[in-house]
C-alpha cells in the first residue's frame, strides 16, 4: 500500500508518506527510501540467501592433500607450479583423477589452495642449537663480501654446516654439508663426522664433482671449519672464488640459511647423530632420493627485486620453478650439458611418489640405527672446592660420566 502511493505522489506527498512510514516503523529514512522504492513484488531483504555452487569437488581436494604430503608440505605458491608436474603420476597413486578432476586441480589459485588445506596444516616449533666458532686464521686472504651476487649464471654458491648434536655437544657428532647455488637454487648437501678442515674439502670436492655445472665461487661464515688452510689452499688450485660473510651477519649468507631449514632441519630434526653407521645411512639418502626430490621436483621461487614506495617495501619474485628448470634455460644456445640431459631423462622415468615413499623409508633406517646406537656420554670435571671449615681440599666428583 505505501510503494503504490509513494510511486504515485509528488514531491510534498513524498516527504509527508515518509514520516508516517518512519514514525509507525522506526526505520531510517535512507532505509525507508529504499523499501518504497523497490517494486512491489520483490522479496523482503534476508529471504533470498544466493550460494555459490560447489567449484571444486572432495575428489579434487583428496589428490591434493596427496600431492601436498608427498612433496613434503610446500606452501601454496610452490604447490601450485608442481601440480602439473605430478599429476600424470598421481594417476597411479590416487583414485578417482579424471580429467575434470585435473581440471579443477590445474584451475586452483594458490589462495584457495591455502584455504582448503588449513584444516591439514601443522606448525611445529623447534629450538636451535648453534655450534658454530669463528675462525681467526687467513680473514686478511678471504675478502668479505658485502653486496649480493647479481648473477645470471649458476656456479656461484653459498655454503654452511649444519650440527646434529642434539642436546649434547660433547664429543664427535655428524655435521651436514650444505650447498646452494644463488641462479639456480640448485641444493647438494654431504654429512661428515665432526667439521675437521680435511673432512670439509673431501666434501666439497665430492659435491663438486656431482654438481651439473662448474663451481666459480663460494661463500661462507666465519666458522673456523671454511677459515683454514685446507679450503683456502683448495680454492686457489681449482680456481674458485672464496668469500665471507660478515661476522654475526647471517643475512649475508641468506640463502644458504634458508636451505639449512627446508633441506636439513625439516628433514632430520635436531636429534643427535653420531655413529659411522648413521653417517653412512644420511650420505645414501643425501646423494640419492633427497636430491632427486628437492632438484627435480620441488620448486622455489626467486626474489627478482624490492621496490619502495615512502615506508611501504614491495618484494616482487618471479615464478616457481625446480632448480632443473631455471638450470635449463642457462643453456639456450650452447645446448644443454650431458649431466643435464641425464636429469632430465630420470626426471622422466622417476615417478616422485614412488620417490617420496623411499625418501621415508631410508628416514625410518636412520631413526632406528640412531635408536641402537650407544647413547653420547660426556666427561663433567668438578674442582676441588676448600672445605668450610678451612682444612684440607675437599674432593667432589672429578671425570665422572653422565650420559647424553
């Protein structure tokens, strides 16, 4: 009855039907306004609730809670450049992958990929443990470097060890060997007992060796096991380029701190490791699986620059690719290298399933030869304290043996 009249008066019948209408109903008047001028078989405000239709199905979301457990949990953006990767295989593992399945997976942004696995999501917290001491021999020979490689070829890399001393430091306990290129991303890592200089170089020379292509250069902290003799003396017979970091600056060497969690900690936990036995088992799983998985299939993204805009600071990084890839197109004209046509030959063969599945059976085998491995015991040496009274030293205990 109001809409009727207030469609059919003038100006002054408007403002007049208005008070009424406000007066008998206690509305606003921009809300009555708006009530009176809809038309007359429209629906009360509230009865229609509009739902948007399922987009993606629980199939969809089942194939990639699969990808996601076997790719070792990536986030979203790294998850969403290695769907089309594993997809074809996931169809060997995981039922029901149809092609609209396929569709919907590769059609997925990687927002809504971080809002279907919340439920999924686990955050672990875990301390530290450093072990590293600086060095103090050749800091005049090895140069700091203080700006970042702006590199646009591989070969220039970072390195650093990683202690797996658990919560007891004493003793010899295994380190791992950590190596990243700054193009590429490319990730080798050897574990060593201990961090003498000899088992360093024997290290580095065998990634070396292993690596797709030629070692320039390489960066590391101020830990006395880089700062010697041997790695110095190392670098200058194979021509490479030795340089450091700033001493407690870890930002310097900021890619290779970020490897040490997603290729080390991530991996192995902070338990303590110190058995030949161990070190043999890590060493398998280090040159074989784990390498395969984090350089062939596991992609990462690359910041490409900073821009600021008054206090506002914009990072902008380029897209997900494995570090295969970004080794690929550093060979456009020359033709790729024999090693490189060999990875991605087995890159073609090798279902990441099947290489996830092993990847966790060889970290079983390590978890229980450290379970049966002797437990680390340490040496405690008390001095001998006078005795209250003011008589002869009193002894208290002196070289007794706690365990780990």
């Amino acid at each position: 009855m109001y809409r009727k009249r207030y469609g059919k008066a003038d100006r002054a019948g408007r403002s007049q039907l208005l008070d009424e209408f406000c007066a008998q109903t206690h509305y606003h008047r921009k809300y009555a306004i708006a009530l009176l001028c809809r038309p007359a078989d429209s629906p009360d405000p509230g009865c229609v609730v509009r739902r948007r239709g399922v987009t993606y199905s629980k199939a969809s979301i089942r194939v990639l809670e699969r990808i996601w457990k076997a790719a070792g949990y990536p986030w979203s953006v790294r998850l969403k450049a290695m769907v089309p990767q594993w997809l074809p295989w996931a169809r060997q593992h995981v039922r029901g992958v149809t092609s609209a399945v396929e569709a919907q997976l590769l059609r997925m942004s990687p927002r809504q990929m971080d809002r279907r696995l919340e439920h999924k999501k686990r955050r672990l917290k875990r301390r530290l443990y450093g072990r590293t001491k600086p060095g103090s021999l050749l800091k005049h020979h090895i140069p700091i470097k203080t700006d970042q490689w702006d590199v646009t070829e591989p070969g220039f890399c970072e390195i650093d060890l990683v202690s797996h001393s658990g919560p007891n430091a004493s003793g010899e306990f295994i380190h791992s060997f950590n190596l990243t290129d700054i193009h590429t991303g490319w990730c080798e890592t050897r574990a060593i007992m201990g961090k003498g200089e000899a088992g360093v170089v024997a290290a580095l020379e065998e990634m070396r060796k292993s690596l797709p292509f030629t070692l320039k250069a390489i960066d590391s902290d101020n830990g006395s096991e880089f700062i010697n003799y041997h790695l110095y003396g190392y670098c200058q017979e194979h021509g490479i380029q030795f340089t450091r970091g700033r001493p407690y600056k870890k930002d310097d060497n900021a890619h290779i701190e970020q490897k040490n969690w997603t290729h080390v900690r991530k991996l192995l936990g902070w338990d303590r490791y110190h058995t030949p036995a161990v070190l043999e088992a890590m060493n398998a799983l280090y040159r074989g699986s784990w390498s395969a998985m984090m350089n062939l299939y596991q992609p990462s993204v690359k910041l490409k620059e900073k821009v600021r805009v008054g206090s506002r600071l914009t990072r902008r990084y380029d897209q997900a690719r494995t570090p295969l890839d970004r080794l690929i197109v550093c060979y456009p004209l020359k033709g790729l290298a024999p090693k490189v046509h060999a990875l991605l030959k087995q890159r073609e063969t090798l279902d990441p399933f099947t290489l996830s599945q092993r990847i966790e059976e060889q970290l079983k085998d390590i978890n229980s030869i450290r379970l049966k491995s002797p437990p680390a015991r340490s040496t405690i040496i008390v001095q001998q304290s006078p005795s209250p009274r003011g008589g002869a030293h009193n002894p208290t205990r002196a070289q007794t043996p706690c365990p780990g």
